[in-house]
C-alpha cells in the first residue's frame, strides 16, 4: 500500500450512503467536497450521512459506474454543522433516534449537541419523549460508537480494514485502542482472524520489537493454521521450529520459550504419539482425542449381536431379482451387527446396492434411519440413488450462525440425534473437526455406518477422517472390490482402479466411455473444450451443453484454469442476445441463462418451488439464471426447481460453472465430463486429483493434454500425505 503522502486526498461530507456491506466493511457513498459530488468506494465501514470524511486514494474508472474515488486510507470526524448533525443523527446511528427525534434534539443544542451527548446526555430528558434513563442511554451508545469510529480512523492508516477493528471491538469495546497499541497480535486471535503479517505490520510501526513473547506467540499460531488450511491437525515440533524461527527471523531459545507459554495457556498441545512430539492447536487434539474414545466407546458396545442375516439378504436377491457377492453379504451383516461399519470401495464395485439392503433391513425391523452427506449435491444423489431422505451434515445437526459470524450446532450431547441408525456418504470429504461435531450428537447406542471411497480426494478442512480410520484396523469395515460385469464394461471404471493402484490409464481404446485427446498446448486444449461443449458432444449424444456437460479443471488459474473456460463457454454457449439480461457484479457478469455455481452453505437463502417455500443452499448446487434485474442488482437463479432471489450481497457467494475445480465436484455424478489438463502445476497435480475426476463422470470421459501429463498425475500420490494423530489415538484404546 503507497504511503498516505503518495496518495490524492479528497474531504467532504457524505451526502449519502449506496451500498454498504457489513461483512467486510465496503461501502459505496456520495461526498459532498465544496458543492461537487463524488461517488467514493472503499472499505470503510458503517459510514452515515452528514459524517466529515478525509479520503486518501485516487481515481478510477468503473466500466459500470463510471469515475470514483477508491479510498486507501480514511480519517473521518463527527459533523460540526447543524444540518450535518441533523443528518447524522437521523440516519439511524443511534437505535431510537429516527428524523423527528434528532430534529428535535439539534433544535434543542444546536452546535453543542454533539458535545452534549458525548458527555452530558442527561440533558437529552428535557426533550419531550426522551426519558432520563433513555437520555443515559442514548449517551452511552453515542460514546461506544464515537468509540470505535476513533479506532477505525487511527488503524486505517496501517492498511487494517474497519470490519477487523469492529471484530476486535465486540470483544474489548472501549478499551480497542489501547488493547492493539500494546499487542496487535490480538487482531490475529479466533473470531478476528487478522493475518499475521499485517498485524507484523502494525507492530513494526508501533516500535513492538522483533523477538517480543506476544508477537511469536502468534507467529506459532499462525504457523498451525496455515498447517491446518493445508489438512494437517497437527505438525512435527522440529518442523515447526525450523518454520517459525525462519519466517519470523528469531532464534530457537525465543521459539521454545514461546512454545512453553503457549502450551500453558491451553493454546496448543504437545503430543507424542509417534517416535516424534507433535504440536496441536488445542480445538484439533481435543477434536481428535474425542473421536478416537467415542468411537471406540461405540465399536466396543457389544448389544447388536452377531446374527446371520443371510436369511433376509436372500430375501432381498428374490424381491429384487439381484445376486449379491461373498463381500457385499459380509457388508450387509457387518453394518447390521456393529455399532460403527465402514463401507468402502472403487467405483463399480457396488457400495449402494450394497447399502440399499441395509437400508431395507432396517426399514423392515421399524427402526429409524437417517441419511446424511457433506454437501447438497451429495446429499441429493444419495437420496436419489437409494430412494430415501438424505441431507447435509450441518442441516443434520441444525446449525445455528452465531452472532460472531461463526455457527454452531443445535444437536449435540445435549440435543442428541433421534435416530437408530444414521449412515454418512462421501466420509472422505468429512473433515475432523466436522467429525467431533457430528459424533456428540451421535448417541452411543446408535448404529453408525461410515461410506466412501478413501482413495478421493481428501476434505478441505483439516485430516483425513476415513482414511485415519481405515488404517487403524480398529474400525470394523468391508472393503468391496471386485468391478460387476456391467461397470468392468465401462472403460471410466476400470481406468480409475489402474489409477488408484498406480497404474497408466488405457488412452487409446476409440471405442469405449473414456477418450484422451492429446493437444499441443493449453492454447489448443481450450479451443477443443469450447468445440466439444458447443457442438461435437451436443451434436453426436443428444446432450444439453448446459445441463449435461461438466469441464473439470485441477484450478481456477491459467489458460485451462476455470476462470478462463468461464469466459470463453459463457460467450460460446450464452453470448449477448435480444431479450437477454445482464447484471454485472465486479469482475463477474451474469447473463440470463448463464450456469452457475453455489460457493458456500448459506441456510438463510429463501427458495420456492410452486407452493412449497423453504431456506437453504448449499455449496456446490449448480442452477440457472433466469433473470437478471439491472435496476435493482438481483439475480433469480433455479437451481433444480427451487427459485431464489439473490441480491448484490449474495452473489459473492456464487460464480459461473460451465467449468468447476476438481474439488467442488466431489459427491457430484455428471453424465458428460471433460477434463483438461494444464502443461504445468506438476506440485497441484497429483493421483487422487485425477482419479476423483474420473469418478464424477457417468457416461462419458474426455481427458484433454499429453500423456505425460496424464503419467506424472498418476505418478505423484504425495498429496494423500496429512499429518494427523487420530490414528494412534484409536489404537490406544484397543491396547
């Protein structure tokens, strides 16, 4: 960020407020600098009209809204005019005081009301309708606003965004200021969540030194969270060492005697449960040690028996008219004589005609099942796939967003599921501290039964939760692999099994469900991804390019990244048109008809279909932009039926998906898939990548590069690597 002297300064008052996003501060108003209106845009926090701002910026050019000020820095000041106090105060700044009140007040003090309010409000009760205890009030609000206002201008000349220090505000209020002046690194702390390396910034202009104890405490913390965003819940000590004493330029006595006082503050937690200690941020050894003794609590209850049910399994082949094999059988009892069963295994090889008959055999004895996945998508197909119920984790467990902008969950030890059996799909997406939320709610009596595939990719948030499990050898667990007649047809198949055992893929079989079409650039790739979705897959198997065709991209960047196929299939598949609407949302412009994609769970979006009206969508739901209202920026999105209206603050939520990443199609099936592969990224391309790929498609697979490209993916199978504990944890409980 250029300094504040390199910056165009503009100041004025703000006649009015346009656009005002609470959850990040950004704010679009009109400045009243000496009679010019200006239109200013920045991340300057709850702003109101009649305030005195100074912005530090310059001047851009918006294809949309023409020239604005872009403010950098901000200093703002109360009014000092009585219209601008009138204003200001009429804006709704103070809950209580709407027009007529302010009004009121201003006619009462004039020019000293603000000063009346900051320190003798209990003036305010000889205004008609203003009673004392309402006039100490109002006084109080004003301080706690006025408060933070102070805070936001001081720290903004750092670079800190208003929302951070509102973040900061809601836990030390009136005492802000003096809390970061003597420990920035509060602003790094759950719930604020600051980088690290702005709060070293601001440390570094407040004269805190280099090898202070409160700035390597947080460099620690910092370290283990970017640990944990890369899906490890813990890191080997000497590794960690080596990290924070070279990022944060200390030496190794400062680290260890860091470490010690972390440690004895409960923030982190020292374990040795392999030949070397390991250092855990605590939320992730207390997630971790819970779901190793509640799941061994659960293997080792003994009341389900050991009953034969082969009796009822060929009942099921009769009404069926299906024939189960020897492992599939073994399953069947498995899940219905243990209180925890995984069920794993390749595509083809029969996971939900395998849970389908457990599911029968529990509806027949009257017990309660329910069924649950990590994402809408997944939840849908499972539903779809085994004609029960089935929805999302989190809707599972009734979540509940608490004010901090956080959530936690109704269900819980407390609240616990009401149910008698409750089977997950896609476990390989479960990640640990998801995992410790659903297994308080789960009650030990209750038959719980683990489904995925472990070789997918693994989640996104910290550990590998199925895999752990697995290779503990402690969860009771069937793994089917032998490919059905049917699915050992499909080329798709029996390719992702070479895949997962290390193997080249088959690329030159013309006459099966898999195709690789080699290109000699990414250049060339893109142009055959737009040829094959526009016309040649349309054209030769009937299928919708919209609804039927899904481009995979290991990343969002480069020429076959996602952001660029958007582009490019947009104007191919949805170019402009009569009758066409628009609405453009910064860099992103939404058409009528365009394909787009759900980035986050947002369970407060209302929906309709028909008369039925309810909230609720989910990361990774595809739907379709059926209209677009330029006048008053909203969206109308169908997504399988269900219409919702989304306005300027919901769609950051969502972006086009003619092409998606790899990882938000997992628990997603599709009949036509396309995957290109990028000629670099050798370190973001790796097996499990390739193979969750394969598996999404349903009919059709076209892989789009070089064979070596293919062969190195096949090859590189370091990223299934996590470091995690769950796994000894487990197995001590069985000593």
């Amino acid at each position: 960020m250029a300094s504040q002297e390199e910056l165009l300064s503009i100041r004025g008052t703000v006649e009015g407020v346009v656009f005002y996003n609470e959850e990040n501060g950004y704010v679009v108003l009109d400045l009243d600098c000496n009679n010019t209106l200006v239109t200013a845009v920045g991340m300057l926090g709850d702003v109101r009209e009649g305030e005195e701002l100074t912005l530090y910026g310059d001047y851009i050019n918006s294809p949309k809204y023409g020239r604005q000020f872009k403010a950098e820095v901000f200093e703002r000041s109360l009014p000092t005019s009585k219209e601008a106090i009138r204003k200001y105060l009429g804006s709704g700044v103070i809950p209580g005081i709407g027009p007529a009140v302010a009004k009121r007040i201003v006619t009462a003090f004039g020019d000293d009301t603000l000063e009346i309010l900051e320190n003798d409000s209990v003036k305010l009760a000889a205004i008609k309708g203003i009673t004392t205890e309402r006039a100490l009030s109002i006084g109080k609000e004003f301080n706690k606003i006025t408060g933070l206002r102070k805070a936001m201008t001081y720290f903004s000349k750092f670079g800190i965004q208003p929302i951070t220090i509102a973040s900061v505000w809601k836990q030390y209020e009136g005492r802000t200021m003096q809390v970061i002046k003597e420990n920035p690194y509060i602003m790094c702390e759950n719930g604020i969540e600051l980088p690290f390396r702005d709060a070293d910034r601001v440390a570094e202009a407040l004269g805190i030194p280099m090898d202070s104890e409160e700035r390597i405490l947080a460099g620690i913390i910092w370290c283990l969270r970017v640990n944990a965003a890369n899906g490890h819940t813990c890191v080997r000590e000497a590794a960690l060492s080596d990290t924070v004493c070279y990022e944060l330029d200390i030496s190794e006595k400062s680290f260890w005697s860091a470490l010690s006082i972390a440690e004895q503050r409960g923030e982190v937690v020292l374990d040795d449960k392999y030949d070397e200690r390991f250092v855990f941020l605590s939320e992730y050894y207390q997630a971790e040690c819970y779901i190793a003794q509640k799941l061994a609590e659960m293997i080792k209850r003994d009341d389900c028996g050991e009953k034969d049910y082969a009796e009822e399994i060929a009942g099921i082949e009769w009404t069926e008219g299906i024939e189960y094999e020897a492992r599939q059988k073994e399953a069947i009892n498995g899940c219905m004589n243990n209180h925890v069963f995984i069920l794993t295994g390749g595509p083809g090889t029969g996971k939900t005609t395998t849970l389908n008959a457990v599911i029968a055999l529990c509806k027949q004895r009257g017990q309660k099942i329910k069924l649950a996945a990590p994402t809408g998508r997944a939840a849908k197909r499972m539903a779809d796939l085994t004609d029960t119920p089935a929805q999302t984790i989190h809707r599972l467990l009734e979540v509940d967003f608490a004010a901090h902008g956080g959530h936690c969950f109704k269900r819980g030890e407390e609240n616990p599921l009401s149910c008698d059996v409750l089977v997950i799909d896609e476990m390989s997406m479960v990640d640990t501290l998801l995992m410790f939320s659903l297994l308080k709610a789960v009650r030990s009596r209750t038959r719980l039964i683990l489904v995925g595939d472990s070789n997918q990719l693994p989640s996104v948030g910290a550990g590998n939760i199925l895999r752990d499990l697995i290779a503990s050898g402690r969860v009771p667990m069937v793994e089917l692999k032998e490919i059905f007649r049917q699915a050992a047809e499909s080329l798709i198949v029996t390719n992702a099994h070479r895949i997962v055992r290390g193997e080249m893929p088959v690329l030159n079989d013309r006459k099966s469900d898999f195709f690789f079409m080699p290109t000699a650039s990414e250049e060339d790739t893109l142009k055959l991804v737009i040829e094959l979705c526009k016309t040649r897959l349309p054209n030769s198997y009937g299928y919708s390019a919209i609804e039927d065709i899904q481009v995979l991209c290991p990343s969002k960047l480069g020429v076959v990244g996602t952001q660029s196929i958007n582009q490019s299939l947009q104007l191919a598949l949805n170019p402009p048109g009569k009758g066409k609407q628009e609405l453009k949302y910064f860099n992103q412009l939404f058409r009528t008809g365009d394909k787009i994609m759900q980035t986050k769970n947002d369970y407060d979006v209302e929906w309709r279909r028909g008369t039925e009206k309810s909230h609720g969508i989910f990361n990774g739901d595809i739907g379709i932009v059926r209209s677009a209202d330029k006048a008053n920026d909203r969206l109308e999105i169908d997504f399988d039926g269900r219409t919702a209206i989304y306005d300027t603050d919901m769609l950051k939520r969502v972006e086009h998906a003619y092409a998606v990443t790899i990882h938000k199609s997992q628990g997603s099936e599709y009949p036509a898939v396309i995957i290109p592969l990028p000629n670099g990224m050798d370190r973001l391309t790796y097996r499990n990548l390739l193979y969750t790929a394969v598996t999404r498609a349903k009919n059709i697979l076209i892989v789009i590069g070089t064979a070596r490209k293919v062969q190195s993916m096949v090859e590189n199978d370091r990223r299934m690597l996590r470091y995690s504990c769950l796994r000894p944890m487990l197995e001590d409980h069985f000593v």
